[in-house]
C-alpha cells in the first residue's frame, strides 16, 4: 500500500508547523507509521515533535564520506513519527521551490521512505517558496493539499 501523502501550504508564520505535527502526533496516536518531511532550510518542521534532539539535514547525509545506514537520516520522534529534515538546499538554483524539488526527488531516489514504510507522510512545506511551479508534488502522488492562512482564532462570548 502507498503511504498517504499531505502537503502543508502557507506563508511564514501562520502555524504549518505546529499544525503539521500535531497531524503526524494524532495520527500516530492513532497507530499509524507517520514521516514528517521538513522542506524549510532551518530544518525546524520536527523540533515539536523531537524535543532536544538535533536531525540530520538530508544534505549533511548526502555530504558524508562513508555511507552508513539510510535510517540514519530519520530522527525518531513522538510515538515512533519520523522526521526528515531537509535544510540547507542541495544547490544554489536559484529558486527555493526547484531546491525543494530536488530534495525530495532525492530522499526518493535513495529509497529512505520506502525503508521506513510510512502509511502517511507530512511534508511542511517552508512559507516563502518563489517559483511554486517548479515544485510539483503531484507528481509524487500528494494526496492531500491543505493551505494554512491564518493563526488567528476568534473568541465569541455570549
């Protein structure tokens, strides 16, 4: 079966973070194998759900000399949630929405989703994106699009 894949939208500043790992908690609560993707260069999508812990960015993994094991890519978080951190981009192509592409185009070539077999995976997508028609993540099979506009909440009183 294909994990379910959602994609978190919106301009800096609105919340997709937290909203994105409260998902990937809920859902593992619910017992389900859940990857966050974190596409921001400061590499901070996972810090709610790993605490202190500091992930490996995907491209300090791809920099290393010796090859070691993919899963060393994935820091392990609340309940079992993986978390990728992508960072820094891998090239300077001047566009951070195709450096995001890339990436992920990557972590999928080394084969590091299908070695930790995730049911969903949550990608958190950074709020400055530029060229957004050079990341296409319906090519990946996003199943799910969900744009985050707001932090603001309204209290009603009676």
């Amino acid at each position: 079966m294909m994990a379910k894949q959602i994609a978190l939208y919106g301009k800096g500043g609105v919340g997709k973070t937290t909203i994105a790992a409260n998902l990937a908690a809920a859902l593992a609560v619910g017992g389900t194998r859940v990857l966050l993707i974190g596409c921001s260069p400061t590499a901070d999508s996972s810090h709610l759900l790993i605490g202190e812990k500091v992930p490996v960015t995907l491209h300090s993994f791809i920099r290393k000399k010796e090859k070691t094991d993919l899963l060393e890519l994935i820091t392990a978080g609340y309940l079992g949630v993986g978390c990728i951190e992508i960072g820094e981009p891998l090239d300077s192509c001047g566009c951070s929405s195709r450096s995001i592409a890339a990436a992920i185009d990557k972590i999928h070539e080394i084969e590091v989703i299908e070695s930790f077999a995730p049911d969903f995976i949550i990608y958190d997508m950074p709020g400055d994106l530029g060229c957004l028609s050079e990341l296409a993540l319906e090519k990946r099979g996003v199943d799910l699009s969900l744009i985050v506009s707001s932090v603001r909440f309204k209290i009603c009183s009676s």
